[in-house]
C-alpha cells in the first residue's frame, strides 16, 4: 500500500466554463477530459508550477457547493504572489472572501470564492 | 505569480478523531497543528509516500460535510493496492460506497466515505 498522490477533485455545475474560468484565473492548461452524455465526468488540469486538480460536472451521486450551501473542504494554494493571484481570480469571475493579508502566523494569506462555489486559501510565508 | 502547490484542506466535526482516523486509514503523520478556543483551525498530514492534506474543525466560516449533507469536492488518491487501502479505511471506520473493480478506462477504482463524511476515490491505472 503506497499512496502516491492525493488529488482534488472539484464537484462543479458547468464544466467547460470551469475549464475556461481556471485558464484564466490559474493559467490551468487542460490534460485529460472525458465526457459522458454529455456531462464532463473528468476533466484533469496543470497549473504552470506542475500542481495537478481534476473536476466533474455535479451528477446524482455529488452536488457542487452552489447547489449544497458550502463545499466541505478547502483548497490551500501556495503561489509566490497571493495578491496577484486573487486579483486575477476575482477579475477571471471569483469573488475575494478575506483580503490577503499578512497573518499573525507567519502567512500572506486571503481566502477567494470561484465562480463555482469553491474557495481557495491563497498564500505565501512571510518573515 | 508561480503556483507551487495545491493542498486539500478538509473541514471535520472532530478534528482529533480525524487525524487518529487519517493515522490508522492511510498512515499518516502529523505534521503540524493549531488550536484557538479549543478547535483545531489548522493541522497538516503526511502520508507515506509523501503527499500532504490539511484539516480544520467546523466553524461558522466552514461546514462539514456531514452537516453539508455533500461534500462538492472529491479527493483521488492513486495507490498502488486499492483494494487493501479500501479495506484499511473500512476497517478504521469508514464505509465503502463503490467497491474497489476493473473500471472500462483503465483504472481498478473505488470509493470510500470516511467517517467525517469525505469521499475518497482510490485507484491504480490497469493495463
């Protein structure tokens, strides 16, 4: 038993404009993509840094965040420019949650919703 | 801007019970971790083979997905022996919700809700 990678898994309704928004907002290149009835049941994406998350389109089995009232787990981003960053999120369609900020522990961080429902803790360490 | 990873960051009823649970299930190690006002807000795993996962209590900013009733966001692990990790995580508590088989695209795959209410998708790709 060796568990070589954990991979997100984003839950969205509108896949193909998910793809499009984190193109623009990640620079995410599309890798992998398999559509069935004309739903996307996976779809993989790369971030420049090589950093790897996959989505479907919500179905019976899993909602999305919008259609839940929340999402249950958080993704944490660590980009070398966190203010860049969630400016680029909120002008590709995101909208900021908390300001980033520096933290009292020792993290530049804010907190961005995605047009889908998802957040993203972005951040970077300080001194 | 250089994305240099994305961490999922888990939201739980029961952080402590989680990361026993996390130990038993995957193996894994705790790395860090920060309590306020009696909450875990922050704690980050290592499983094995080296991949890392944070979690946090519920609060008011985030519910869990026992309380969600959904998760809206799937976490895909690849390992090598799906079928022992599927066991592990329903003997640790766990209860599997799509057994562990030959799928067509080429992966033997699962699924496993733990006892905080995450789905895990477990595979490894197959000739």
């Amino acid at each position: 038993m060796t568990i070589e990678q954990i991979i997100p898994k984003l839950v969205v309704e509108g896949a193909e404009a998910a793809i499009r928004y984190y193109g623009e907002a990640f620079g995410a290149a599309l890798r992998d993509r398999h559509e069935a009835d004309g739903r996307v049941v996976f779809a993989e994406l790369e971030v420049p840094g090589g950093a790897v998350f996959q989505l479907k389109d919500a179905d019976q089995l899993d909602r999305d965040p919008r259609r839940l009232g929340g999402r249950g787990l958080l993704l944490t981003v660590m980009d070398n420019d966190p203010d860049r960053l969630a400016e680029r999120m909120a002008a590709a369609g995101g909208e900021i949650v908390i300001e980033v900020a520096d933290r009292p522990y020792g993290v530049r961080q804010g907190r961005v919703r995605d047009p889908f429902g998802h957040e993203w803790i972005i951040g970077t360490p300080i001194e």
